[in-house]
C-alpha cells in the first residue's frame, strides 16, 4: 500500500574450468560453491554469509543485518562502494528511475545514516574479505548486482496502463532478461526467474521481448518453466520455477536486495512522516497495517498537500 516496488537481480560468472555445466539444467548450486563462506542460515558458527529468501533472514529479532552483510558484500564484490542509501540507489539502481525520486517522503538532505546501519564497517571488512577470497579459490564471481525500484507515482501509472501488478511486475522483468541477453548472450547465459503470478506458460511473453529468435520449449510442468532462446551469435536458458529462491543462490540475493532497498527506503518514509507527527506509529507498507496508517496521516496528507496518487499503491 506504501512505499516502492522493487524487482532484483544479480548475475555471477562461473569458471568453466573449476565446474561442470549443463547448459539446459543450469551449473549447480552456487551454495556449495562458495560453501566456505555463505551458507543458508542466519545462525551459523563459522560467520558465514547468510544467504536464503529474504523472508526467511528478515526478522523482528534480526533485522536487516543478514540483509545487509549479504547485499553490501556482494555489491561490493561486483565493484560497487556504498556508503549511503544514495550510493546504493545510484550503483544498483536501474536507471535515472530508479534513484531518489522526488517525492518528499524520500528525501534526506543530510543523506540519512550511512551503511552500513548493523555492522561496524570492520565487520563488514571481514565478511567481505572472507566472500573475496574463497570466491577466487572457487573461481566464481558476482559481476552485477541491479535492482529496478519503482516508486507509487510510477507504479500507479504502470498500474493504470497495465491493469494488473503482474503485468507491471513483467514490465521490469522483461528489462532484467533483455540487459541480460544484451550483455552476456554470447556466453550462453542461463538464467532463473520466480513463477510470476502463477503462470505457467510463458512463450508469447518472451517472443515480444526477443522478436525474430528462435525459441524451444524444454518443460512446462507444474513446478518449472524452461526455455531456450537463439539468435545469431547469441542464447540464453530461461527457466521459471516455483520456489525459486530457495532453489537458487542468484535469486535468493537477489530477494536480499530488493527487500533491503525497500527497507531503507521505508525507514526514510517513516522519518518523514514522524517529523510530522511525532507518535506515528512506524510501518512496513502493507496492506493490512497500511490501512491503520493512512487512517492516522489522512489530515496530515492534505495539509501538506500531497496528491494521493503519488502516496498511495493501486495495487
């Protein structure tokens, strides 16, 4: 109901010498891979780097401390220095639309508290020293790291082209596979997407996205999606699964990174709220407790003058 809508990816490239890759099945786990220094579990004793399903790593009693070791290390293995929310937004960001936008709720001039917000920058040294060196050994590399964040105003106007969230949620995708292709088509990319909104068919989609390839159907069951694409020089393997992040290390960053982008960008949302009303209670921008919230800032909203189409999701 608030705050933006972010879809992630993060793309690795793996060495061919140091790993047996099907082209069609995909190169194996990227957990056991770099098993020595990222693992699933939020609680592990060797202080590895936690990396799994946002959901699952995103807790009251946690934070965004997984999040953010997991995000900023791997960001910074991708060649990106971050130290604000700023920074994240115009290093990971996809695009002009992607940074600060100008709507007021997100606005800091003082640039807000630098990252990270739960580790001392010492801590952070190590984990991602740690992730450097066994992902050398492991001849394995984070090369993007890439986030489209759509803010309400935007989101609405997708909204009211599109009709549907899953078709607004496609719109960003699609750009995802597209930049994929573009960069790394020629080295047979193979790529794993979550089942968007259920669907399970997916080849009219790709043919607009991908005019004049060839495009073959390898599954279509109740759990995977898969397909490959050619054109020239260029292929790419598509496979869209249920479960998706659990499966894969790429997406379940991926979900790390939108859900910390997001939660920053809502801790900016809630600041700008309480300068206003300083009881507010904070909140995360859900529907069921976004209601309570728009109820307690309703007044506030027109005294500032604020177009409820900028404010408010549609969807």
């Amino acid at each position: 109901m608030f705050g933006p809508f972010v879809v992630a990816r993060s793309v690795f490239v793996v060495d061919e010498d140091g790993a047996t890759i099907d082209r069609e099945q995909g190169p194996g786990s990227l957990w056991a891979m770099l098993k020595s220094a990222v693992c699933r579990k939020g609680s592990d004793k060797r202080k590895r780097i936690a990396v799994n399903d946002s959901k699952k790593l995103y807790t009251p009693a946690a934070g965004l401390a997984h999040l953010e070791r997991a995000v900023l290390s791997f960001a910074h293995a991708a060649g990106h220095e971050i130290a604000t929310l700023d920074d994240l937004l115009a290093t990971v960001g996809m695009g002009d639309d992607s940074r600060v936008p100008q709507l007021l709720w997100y606005h800091d001039d003082a640039g807000g508290p630098g990252l990270p917000t739960c580790h001392t920058a010492a801590e952070l040294s190590i984990a991602r020293s740690m992730l450097s060196r066994h992902a050398d050994r492991a001849a394995v590399r984070c090369a993007e790291l890439a986030a489209a964040v759509v803010y309400e105003d935007r989101f609405n106007q997708i909204i009211a082209q599109t009709r549907s969230k899953a078709s607004c949620a496609w719109t960003f995708v699609s750009q995802h596979l597209w930049h994929i292709w573009q960069q790394f088509g020629q080295h047979h990319p193979w790529v794993a997407v979550d089942r968007q909104g259920g669907r399970r068919v997916y080849h009219h989609l790709l043919q607009l996205i991908f005019e004049g390839a060839e495009l073959r159907l390898l599954d279509e069951s109740d759990d995977v999606s898969r397909y490959v694409i050619r054109r020239g020089d260029r292929a790419m393997t598509l496979s869209f699964e249920t479960k998706c992040d659990a499966n894969h290390l790429p997406v379940a960053l991926a979900s790390m990174t939108a859900k910390y982008t997001r939660e920053l960008l809502m801790h900016r949302f809630n600041a700008f709220w309480r300068q206003h009303q300083p009881d507010l209670t904070p909140t995360a921008g859900y529907v069921q407790d976004g209601r309570r919230f728009l109820a307690e800032i309703d007044t506030l909203i027109d005294r500032l003058g604020i177009d409820r189409a900028t404010l408010i999701r549609t969807a």
